[in-house]
C-alpha cells in the first residue's frame, strides 16, 4: 500500500514521532469500532441520510490566508 510506504518514510526521517504514529493507531482502532457497533458518529444512519442543507444558512467559506511567518508548527507528540 502507497500509504503504508509514505508514513515509514516519514516516521524514518524523524518527521512522525512514535507518540504521534501509535496516536494514529489507536485513533484508527477506535474509528473501526464505532463503524463495526454503529455508534458514535455513525449511528442512526437514517437520520443523517435524511438530513438536508437549509438555505437560508450562509455559504461555507474558507479563512483567508495566515501569512507563513505567523504558522507554527507543532511540537512533540
């Protein structure tokens, strides 16, 4: 699997940390469960089949840009 491949790289490189990829692990875990129970976000599917957009609810918009200097990127795990 490409991704497979992709986050060994990245985890030898140093840029994911052992806390951040058993984070993943057990988030990924944690998702399959709920999917195997239906729970969580994914109970009730029939509601949120049935679920529509109100239109009188403003767009979606992305936030403008933050310029690369006032970015910081994150620490640790």
């Amino acid at each position: 699997m490409e991704a497979r491949r992709r986050v060994r790289h990245v985890r030898r490189l140093g840029i994911i940390t052992d806390i951040e990829h058993q984070a993943v692990d057990d988030a990924r875990a944690q998702v399959l469960a709920m999917l195997k129970k239906r729970g969580g976000p994914f109970a009730n599917a029939a509601a949120r089949a049935a679920w529509r957009w109100n239109p009188s609810w403003p767009s979606s918009r992305l936030p403008q840009s933050i310029p690369a200097a006032g970015r910081v990127a994150p620490t640790g795990g």
